[in-house]
C-alpha cells in the first residue's frame, strides 16, 4: 500500500489543487459552531485547521500516513485537534461526530464499503459526511497523456507494463451516490465537475508529484517493483509531456475530473448542512 509519509513536509506547497477542490468542499459540509467533526485522511492538516476555525467542538483529524500525522501536529499541534494514525478502513469511532469531511483521498481506499460502514458507525444520528475526490479513469486527461509516455519509451516500457493502478475511479455520480446508499446513508448531493486550472509546466509536475506519482512512481504499484532509477527517468518524461501540452503562453491547461457528496447518516435526517445540488 502505498505510503504518503514520505512525501508529508513538500506536500502542502504542491497540493494547490488539492486545497482549491477542499475549499469547495467546506462550503459543502457547511459546519456549525458547535459540532464535533472528523477530517478523515487528513493529511498534513491544513483544511482541518480550517475546519478548527469553524467550529468549538471536537475536532479530530486522521491519517493513514504516520509522517502526515507527525507533519500535522508539527504545524498545527497547537490548534486544539487530536491527530491520529487510522486506518480508514477500521475507524475506533462509534456515534463520535456530527460531520465527516473527507477531502482528495477517497480514491486511494481499496476496500470503500468498510470505509463508508465505519464512517456511518462514527457518526452520531442525524450526522453528515462531506466528500471530494478526482473521479473517471481519465481523472486529469493532461496526466493520463503525460503518464502514457512511459508506456511508449523504450527504456520505460517493459517496467509500465506491470503497472497496477491502486485506484478506485467511478464514471458517474450515480455510481458514487450508490456506494454511500449501500453503506446506510441518504445523499443529499451528488455531482460531478470538471476542475480547470493554468498554471506553468513546473507548478504542473509539482501537482503530479502531490498525488498521482505517488501510485505510478510507487514500488508498492508495480508488480516486482523496479530499479532505483525508474522514478527519475520516468519524472524527466512526464516533466517532457507536461511541457509540450503548453499553449503559445507558455501554460498549460489542466483539467480534473472531481465528484462531490453529501450525505446524511439515516434517511430520515434533516438537512442541516449544505444544499441539494
């Protein structure tokens, strides 16, 4: 399984669409002063000390990743939020929470109904989860074109060839609000949108590096792994692709696929936080 400590201390500058799609989110979740809330997959913690801004209660964020933990309570350990290494399949919570905010990381969970059942068991009645995650296989069609070329050079070819995506990606929101209404919950929203965002061949290997390198650069995603310099071969030829999808400005265009729910622990709950969209 693929593990984000090592990439925790630069996460944060290169996570920027990331950030951006998480904004969207707490706008979405709409959180009250007084609720008890879970940043599930928290990351570094950055939108949980946002989300400690919005309200008194109980905030808790956990991750997966011991050295996102660490990084979190370094920067934001001072805040009033207890961080903790979870797994998201096996959360140690039980009526806890009135919200669940789980940003740009529902993709990496190989086992969702375990995830959404332990979710709903964390929730008090009546709660919410929010969630956020790039979506379709051509998730973000600039990398897809950029990650192809490894498939196509000679010296990168036969190592690509055993790649193994970790992820999971939905074509449709429909599929998305079925998995939460399987698990026990009534969505409230569910919608997908295409994400644009310019920015220079730099920043855009930078947003590669945040996330997707972590399954197609990662040992953990290959079958018998590969050489050590895979990883530096395979950066150069996407930092390549990314540079000539530029537009005469010298930018590139990126575009994310990304899906947004609502949803509510019993069919019968109120909505008490966000809209229908």
């Amino acid at each position: 399984m693929t593990d984000f400590s090592q990439t925790a201390s630069a996460y944060q500058g290169r996570a920027v669409v990331q950030q951006a799609a998480g904004e969207a989110l707490l706008d979405l979740l709409a959180v009250a002063s007084h609720e008890d809330v879970l940043d599930l997959a928290c990351g570094p913690g950055a939108l949980t000390a946002r989300l400690r801004e919005l309200t008194r209660g109980r905030m808790a964020g956990c991750d997966a990743a011991p050295g996102m933990i660490d990084e979190a309570r370094r920067r934001h350990g001072a805040a009033g939020i207890e961080f903790s290494v979870c797994d998201a399949a096996a959360l140690p919570f039980a009526g806890d929470f009135d919200a669940i905010f789980c940003n740009s990381a529902f993709q990496w969970f190989r086992d969702p109904a375990a995830v959404l059942g332990g979710c709903r068991n964390a929730l008090r009645p009546g709660g919410r989860m929010a969630m956020q995650a790039p979506a379709k296989a051509e998730f973000c069609p600039n990398f897809i074109r950029a990650v192809e070329t490894l498939r196509d050079h000679a010296e990168t070819r036969d190592v690509y060839a055993r790649y193994q995506s970790p992820w999971l990606f939905l074509e449709s929101a429909a599929n998305y609000a079925q998995l939460f209404a399987d698990a026990g919950f009534r969505v409230a929203a569910s919608r997908m949108e295409a994400v644009a965002n310019r920015c220079t061949p730099e920043k855009a290997l930078e947003i590669f590096l945040s996330g997707a390198a972590m399954a197609y650069l990662s040992p953990a995603c290959y079958a018998g792994g590969f050489a050590p310099e895979y990883p530096s071969l395979a950066t150069d030829l996407i930092a390549d692709s990314l540079r000539r999808q530029c537009g005469a400005d010298g930018l590139i265009e990126l575009i994310f696929q990304r899906v947004f729910v609502l949803a509510y622990r019993n069919s019968d709950s109120s909505l008490t936080g966000g809209l229908p969209l």
